[in-house]
C-alpha cells in the first residue's frame, strides 16, 4: 500500500516533470524543423546572454556539462549559425558568437517558444507568475542556483 505524498514531497517531483513536459512540447514543435534540444536551447540562451559566452558560461546557462555543450557547438558552427574564437586574454578560452545566419533560426524558435508559453500561462494571473518566480529563485538561491543563468535580460 502506498502512502500520499505530502506537498513538499510532491512539489519537487512535479517541478520536474512540469519542466521535462515543457521543454518536450517545444522540442516536438522545433523537430519539424530539424532543431534539437540540445540545438535550439544552446542557441536561445546564448541569443539572451548579455554577451558572448565562454563555452564554460554557455554550458552553465544551458544546464549541461562541457562535453555535451560542445558537441551541439560542434554541429551549430559546421551549419554556419556560430563561431567560436579563442580569447586573446585567454588562448586556451573560446566564445560562442552567434553569426548573422542564426537570426532567422533564433525567429522561429522564439516564436515557437512563446506559443508554448502563452498556450501554458494562459490561465495563470500575472500575479500567479510573480509568485512563481519569486519561488524559483529562493529555491535557486538555497541550490546554489546560477544567478547568471536566471536573470531575465533586456532585449531593447
């Protein structure tokens, strides 16, 4: 017989899955256009960091570890929407900088990713976002959570 998870138990698990089933729904919307995750997410988050990333400052905004980070750049520099240049205070650094030809890659996975959110937040009251996001960030903050990777950037 199993015993009911109380909310703290559940909260963690849901968070999960609520996050996996997100990110499967723009990746099943992204596949028609021969985008993998590990493709259009590197590409959005490097498109919202405030500057060129090292590889190192790209692999934590995106959640992946070195390696894996650098076989989707591998596969986005030879399709020609990036290129990494070595840095000259640091040669053995590289940066990610995305290329003129990412831009209407970038166009369709933004707007793909906003369709997903407007379907899902919907229902929700701004009110109801804010008080998520305030959540989020004082889990992060006790997780050691990456204040980089969670900061919303202007895109004026």
């Amino acid at each position: 017989m199993t015993k009911p998870l109380h909310d703290q138990e559940q909260f963690g698990l849901r968070l999960g899955l609520v996050a996996r089933l997100w990110r499967a729904e723009i990746d099943r919307r992204l596949a028609t256009f021969g985008l993998t995750e590990s493709r259009w997410l590197t590409l959005l988050h490097l498109s919202r960091l405030p500057q060129a990333a090292t590889q190192r400052e790209l692999a934590e905004a995106v959640g992946v570890r070195g390696p894996t980070l650098v076989r989707a750049l591998d596969r986005l520099e030879a399709e020609g929407l990036i290129e990494r240049r070595t840095e000259a205070a640091d040669r053995r650094t590289k940066s990610a900088h995305l290329r003129a030809e990412a831009a209407p890659v970038l166009e369709r996975i933004e707007a793909t990713t906003a369709a997903v959110r407007a379907e899902i937040l919907s229902d929700l009251s701004h009110a109801e976002v804010a008080t998520c996001l305030k959540v989020f960030e004082k889990i992060a903050d006790k997780l050691g959570g990456t204040p980089r990777a969670m900061q919303p950037v202007d895109k004026n």
